[in-house]
C-alpha cells in the first residue's frame, strides 16, 4: 500500500511539473450551492487537520489560511488560495504516509522531468525546438514553462531530489541557472554549494578557502553587478514598497493571495519598476499605472508576513524551527537533505516557488521526504558507547 502512494505521488509530481500553465477558478455567485459547498467543505477540512498527525504548525497554518480568509481585503481572492492551501496540507499528509525507502520512486520521477527538460532546453538553445517553443519565433530557453525566471524556479524545486540522489546534478544545475539568466537560482545554490562545503570539510583553514573560492567565482561571473541592476531597477523598490504596506496591516495581514491586487493598486507611482522599457503604461482591469505591474514579491518569506500578518508569519517560522531541529543526526544523507533545504529556503528570499503551482508539489513532496529522513535517521542512531 505505501509502494502505491509512492507511484500516486510521482505522479501527481510528474504532472505538475511537466503541465504548461493554466488557469483554474471557481466562480463566485449569490446563491451559487457550488461555492458554498467550497466554502463549507474547505472549512470543515480545515479544522478536521488538527484531529491528523501533522506538526502542529501545520495545523496552525491550515486554520490560519482559512481563518484568515474571513478578514481578508478580498475574501473571495483569498479564499480561492485557501482551497489550494487545505489542498497541499492533505498531499504533505498523503506524502508522510510513504516510507523513505519508496521515495526512489518519486525521485526516478523527478530525475525523468529533469532529464525531459534539460533536453527541451538544449533544443530551445540551438534553435531546434518546434514542438515546444510555444510560438516563439526566436531561440530562446524557456523550459516547460514559457518563461526563462519561472522555469528556473521549479527547475531548482527538482534540485534537493536530484542532488540527495546524486550530487553531480549540480553541474547540469549551474548551467541552467546561467543560461536562465536566474539570480534567484544561481544564489540558492552557491548558498547550498557553501553550506555543503563548510559542513563536510572538517578542516577549519580549508573551509574558509572553499568560502572565498565560491565568492570569487560568482564576481568573476559578473553574478553580483547583474543582480544588483535587478534589485536597484526592481525588485528593491517592490520589496520596499511590501514592507510599507505590511506596516498598514501588521498583525493579520492584507489576506493570502491578495499581493498581485494591494500592490498594483497601491504602487501606481513606482517608476523605478521600468524593468522593462517597452510596458510604459500597464492596466489591469480598472486599474492603471506606470512601467511593468509586480503581480509577486519576488520574495516568500516577505509576501508571506505581507499577506497573512505577524501571525502567519510566526506560524511559518515556527515549522521552519521544527524542521531544521530535526537535523539531529550528521551523516552523509542527511547532510544532502538538510542542503536541499537550504536550496529551497535561499530560493524563496528570490523568487516565488510556493506561488507557482507547478513546483508546490514537489516541494511538499520533498519537505515530507525531509522529514522521514530526520525522523528514521534519529531512530536508528546509536550513540557511541562509553567503555570504562
């Protein structure tokens, strides 16, 4: 039985990260049954999670997220991602369900998108893709995705499963994020390369050797002058602007999902956002203004105390408390599982891969994956004995 959830979820995987995008809602009307039985269903899903063997922030998190909803500035937009909430609780459940041993499975999964992509984006980058090119008539290599900076999201999403089963993954890892252009991913994995490196060299000297190695590359490779020109032209007028706004709201927060509609509403004078000379007027909907709309923080962890206030954000940090003391044992593997972790926390201080839905599942899927791992490796550790 756990072998078939162990197929169930590579599948559900597979799915999500190969899928191109699309767009899924519910329509709210008066008097709709089918939006009240949602709403209804979701609730009720919600509070049955505490009765579940998930960590308690978990729970907390669930109940918040609908909770929540009810004292959002858009309850209908919050609630729509309050269904996707609940819905990702019960696959973390499902995925907690698997034994470590049947994670091969979902890793073969991942392993298979990954080698599918790189091969997609080896044709996109010679100008041989016809089949998956999405119109584009230039060469250009967009993945799955059709879009260069999300691809190389959910592409280091696949990273922690693709290095805990082999760690030469990074080189092909590295590539994509030059190529990509992707800030975001060349910085979550010099992070995870360095906290690697630091761990497994026991020799003080040589670890500091390995620190200024990395940094020397990275200037060497222009990474630094090239993000400081995104951060100045975009991303630190957003990131300052959602602190503002956080500042307005501090404790329950403008409501989950509701950044893409507060800050385009509330950030119409940001010209520094002309990321992009050709979008000089935007609109969306009744709204107007200047340069290229954020419709993302660029950034989880401040989108998440922006959305759901200093109590969802206290709740989030507390399950990242709970999963990193669960690094107990030091050993190979779960030196490489607790990297991926940290692949994942740098990646979400630049991107937004708990937002993009192809990357989600597996990103829980490996969470869970995680956590087995801790939880059987503090099992069956021994401690050394003492003789007299």
């Amino acid at each position: 039985m756990k072998k078939a959830i162990a197929y169930v979820v590579a599948a559900i995987v597979s799915v999500f990260v190969m899928t191109p995008p699309v767009n899924i809602n519910v329509t709210c009307q008066v008097n709709s049954m089918l939006w009240l039985w949602c709403v209804g269903l979701a609730g009720l899903l919600a509070f049955y999670y505490i009765h579940t063997d998930a960590p308690w922030p978990a729970k907390l998190l669930v109940l918040w997220a609908f909770l929540g909803s009810f004292l959002s500035a858009a309850p209908y937009w919050s609630f729509m991602m309050t269904i996707s909430a609940v819905a990702a609780a019960y696959f973390y459940l499902l995925c907690r369900k698997m034994r470590v041993e049947d994670y091969i499975i979902v890793q073969k999964a991942v392993q298979s998108a990954f080698l599918l992509i790189c091969a997609f984006m080896t044709m996109q980058l010679l100008g041989h893709d016809t089949l998956f090119n999405f119109n584009r008539p230039e060469p250009m290599v967009i993945g799955t995705i059709g879009n260069p900076m999300i691809s190389a999201t959910m592409i280091t999403c696949l990273a922690p499963f693709l290095l805990t089963s082999n760690r030469w993954y990074i080189i092909p890892l590295c590539f994509i994020a030059f190529i990509t252009y992707s800030t975001g991913m060349m910085a979550a994995l010099a992070v995870g390369i360095l906290f690697y490196s630091v761990a497994k060299i026991k020799r003080a000297r040589m670890k500091v050797m390995v620190v200024i190695l990395v940094i020397e590359i990275l200037f060497v490779a222009g990474i630094p002058q090239y993000a400081a020109k995104r951060f100045s032209a975009g991303r630190g007028p957003i990131w300052k602007r959602t602190a503002e706004l956080t500042l307005k709201h501090p404790i329950k927060g403008w409501g989950i999902s509701t950044f893409q509609l507060v800050f385009p509403a509330m950030s119409r004078d940001l010209v520094e956002l002309g990321v992009y000379p050709e979008n000089e007027y935007w609109e969306i909907e009744t709204m107007t203004g200047h340069q290229t709309p954020a419709l993302q923080t660029h950034n989880c962890w401040l989108q998440f105390w922006m959305e759901m206030g200093s109590i969802g954000a206290a709740i989030i940090l507390a399950f990242v408390v709970w999963l990193v003391l669960l690094y107990k044992v030091k050993n190979e593997r779960t030196l490489r599982a607790m990297t991926g972790l940290v692949i994942l926390g740098t990646l979400m201080v630049f991107h937004f891969p708990t937002r993009l839905w192809h990357s989600v599942p597996v990103f829980i899927a490996y969470l869970a994956f995680y956590e087995l791992l801790m939880r059987k490796e503090i099992m069956t550790w021994l401690p050394p004995r003492k003789y007299p």
